[in-house]
C-alpha cells in the first residue's frame, strides 16, 4: 500500500473544467510546510497523528471510573475513567478476559465510582479521529494510599495557614437568607431544612442540590459554593452529607474544594458525616458542625428561646423600673413631708432668726473687743503721761532754755546777767541770772 504521506493532490476544485491540468506539487513533508495551496488531506493529519500516538509506550494513569456497563458476551469491555480534579475523561477498553483475571487476583468487581489506576497503551483512531486507551492492567487504589495523600495534603494547607482560627469568620446571629449545599434528595437536606425553621420558622433557605460522591461531586459542589458565596443576600452557607464510607467522603478533602471554601467570603459551616468523620473541609470551613442537625442548631437560635429570653428580660426591666419608681416616689413623699414644703415661710423666718443671732453674736463681738482696746488706751495715755516732760513740769519742775534754744543742764552753761527762758506747767517767763554756782569739781 502506498505511504499517504507520498500520495499528490488530485485537481484543485478551483480548476476550469476543460483546462490543462495545473502541475500537481508534492505532498508537504512536515507541518509546517502545508500552505493554503499545498494543504494535507485530512487522512493524511490522520495518519500522522496515528504514527505518533503509536510511538508511545504504556502509561500508569490515574483516575476515576464515571461509566462502565458490563457488556455479557462480548470479547471487550468499554469503560470512560475521569480526573480525579479537572473535567478530563478519556475511554478505556480492555478485554474481558484480562478484566476477569483483575477482578479476581483484587477480590473486588470493579464499579463506577472507583478509583483506580490504569496500565494502558494510548490508540488513536484514523477514521473518527478519536483517542482512547488500551488497557491491560486496571489496580483499585487503596484507602490507605488515600488517607495517606490526604494527610500529606493536611499538611500543606496547615503550612499554609489555613486552618488558622484567626481566619474563620463569625456566623451571623440571624442570617436573612441561608444557603445549602446537599445531596439530591438527600436526608442531610431535610435535617437541616426541617430542623432550621423548627427553630426559626419561615427562614428562606437557598438550596443546591448536587452529587455529593463520585466523579462528580468535587465540581458540583464547587460550583454551588461559588455561586452562593456570590450571592449577597446569603449570610451563611452551610455544606451538608449524611455519613458514608471513607472513601464516599473523600470528595470533601479534594484541594481544589478546599481552596474554593477557604476563598468564600460568606461564613461557611461544614457538616459532612458524623462525628468521628473529619474531611479537610472540617478543617477550613468556619465552624464544624458533628451533623446536619448539629449545622441547622447553629446557623440560627431558637425562637421559642429567644422570645423567653426577651420575656424575662422585659420582666426583669420592668422589676428593675419599678424598684426604682418606687425608691423614687418614698424620697419624693420624703421631702414632701419636711415642714418646709408645707409653710414655704419658715425656712425664711429660720434664716431671719439665724440672721438675728449672728448680728447678736457681732454686736457683742465687737463691743467686747472695743471695751478691751478703750482699757488698752487708757493704760497706754497714763504710761505716755507718767513719761512725758509735761508731766514733770506739772509736778512744778521748769525747764530753762537759752536764748539759742539749748536746755540749760548744769551752772557752767550760765554766767551772771544770762537772760533764760523759763517754760513752766502752764506759761512761760524771762528770768535773769544774778549769780551761779559751779559744782565742785
């Protein structure tokens, strides 16, 4: 058979009937020589793309099983395995027999759902130009090789804080609108639907129902997160599951579903499986509730508590007003009572009385302290009197002076014919002097 990569293009369409046939040019050898006027025939990309893929040698992949239906009676069994955390899937034959020789050296049927990996050899056919897998080798992964990466996984977030207490967020005391995130006709949906309005009846609760296990589940929530983490009117969002296997729960440790809650800005309660259960979901989400019951207990308070609460409050408020009323009214009738507030007057007559006794008091004050200072006078005057030169004279002392004003104190400041003057107790005299005697030396 000839090669089509040596095969020439037949006559261009755009060729006039009846022309001479244009020169045919050789067939492009690599890609990136086809030009619009040398273009490859599709069976040709075909083949070339069928050459590569066969140069490829088995490959170990992982995934998920999303569709496999048992085919009775047939050689071949035909099966789609999905990313375990993208929208990839690819399909996967294997021969029945090699399928049968798998199930029985694990000891379990395989089944959708199930994660696995696959030793296949990558085919791609010519004709519909699709690529699939050829398998000869399918191995369950084991629920202790995923514990094990989800720990790792654990680990990582932990280092990249997380799960940090100071990045959780207070859940509103009474949201406006709660959003949920369930199973589809799940009982998770009516615990926390007929539990939450049990407490606050009418609450509007947003629901999403999604696959909550399977290939589909980490998607599907995600997205129904997303899309209610945009909503402004929800306040609260609360993720719900009944219990299950671990593996069942394993969506709700996947990263990428971990990133998107940690990255919600609307409070999120977490309440998949039960209490023993702990999805890395648990860990970021900001309050773990043990169940879906638990979650609808927390995201609202009771109303039949909250309006006793307020019933006693009223009442203690009312107690506390009416001690006080009373207290007031006892200092009211109080003053009412004093003598005062029945004859305004009397307070006044009191002061004037008061005033009466004080000007009394100063009245006696102040003459006593006269009376003491006159007597302090009169002492003084007689001491002044007893010690002034008036005093002498009265008792018929005289003073004589010299014409020059000078007191005459001894004989020797005289001499004969001096005239002095003489001042006496009352009046004065001109004296002359006729004689002096000196004193004896």
């Amino acid at each position: 058979m000839t090669d089509p990569a040596e095969r020439t293009t037949g006559p261009r369409a755009t060729d006039s009937p009846g022309a001479a046939p244009a020169p045919r040019a050789s067939t492009a050898r690599l890609a990136r020589e086809t030009t619009p006027d040398n273009p490859w025939p599709l069976r040709l990309l075909s083949a070339k793309i069928e050459q590569y893929v066969d140069k490829m040698t088995h490959v170990w992949v992982e995934g998920q099983v999303v569709q496999f239906n048992r085919r009775p009676g047939s050689g071949m069994q035909y099966l789609t395995l999905r990313d375990t955390e993208a929208d990839f899937s690819m399909s996967v034959s294997v021969f029945t027999r090699e399928l049968a020789a798998i199930e029985a050296r694990t000891g379990s049927p395989l089944t959708e759902g199930a994660r696995v990996v696959v030793r296949a050899k990558p085919r791609f056919w010519t004709k519909r130009g699709s690529l699939d897998l050829r398998a000869d080798d399918i191995r369950p992964v084991g629920v202790g090789s995923l514990l094990a990466r989800i720990e790792q996984l654990r680990r990582v977030l932990a280092a990249e804080g997380l799960f940090e207490a100071d990045r959780k967020q207070l859940l509103p005391f009474l949201p406006r609108r709660v959003g949920l995130v369930c199973g589809r006709n799940a009982k998770a949906k009516d615990d926390v639907i007929v539990n939450a309005r049990l407490r606050w009846p009418g609450l509007p609760i947003e629901v999403r129902e999604v696959a909550v296990q399977g290939a589909q589940a980490v998607q599907e929530v995600t997205a129904a997160l997303r899309e209610l983490d945009a909503d402004p009117t929800i306040d609260v969002i609360v993720i719900a599951r009944g219990g299950g296997a671990v593996e069942d729960l394993l969506p709700f440790s996947d990263e990428g579903l971990v990133r998107a809650a940690a990255a919600a800005r609307t409070p999120l309660v977490s309440a998949i499986g039960h209490e023993s259960d702990s999805p890395l979901l648990d860990l970021v989400a900001d309050y773990r509730a043990s169940t879906p019951t638990d979650a609808a207990r927390r995201i609202v308070p009771d109303l039949a508590e909250e309006t006793a609460g307020l019933a006693g409050a009223r009442a203690r408020m009312r107690s506390v007003l009416s001690t006080r009323l009373e207290s007031e009214q006892r200092g009211l009738d109080q003053v009412r009572a004093r003598p005062v507030m029945t004859d305004p007057t009397l307070i006044v007559r009191d002061k004037f009385t008061e005033l009466d006794a004080a000007r009394e008091r100063l009245r006696r004050a102040l003459d006593t302290s006269l009376s003491l200072a006159a007597a302090d006078l009169r002492a003084e005057r007689a001491r002044l009197a007893a010690l002034s030169p008036q005093g002498v004279l009265d008792r018929g002392y005289a003073i004589l002076r010299l014409p020059g004003g000078s007191v005459v104190t001894g004989a020797d400041q005289v001499k004969k014919g001096d005239l002095l003057e003489g001042v006496l107790a009352s009046g004065r005299l001109v004296a002359q002097v006729v004689g002096a005697t000196k004193p004896a030396p």
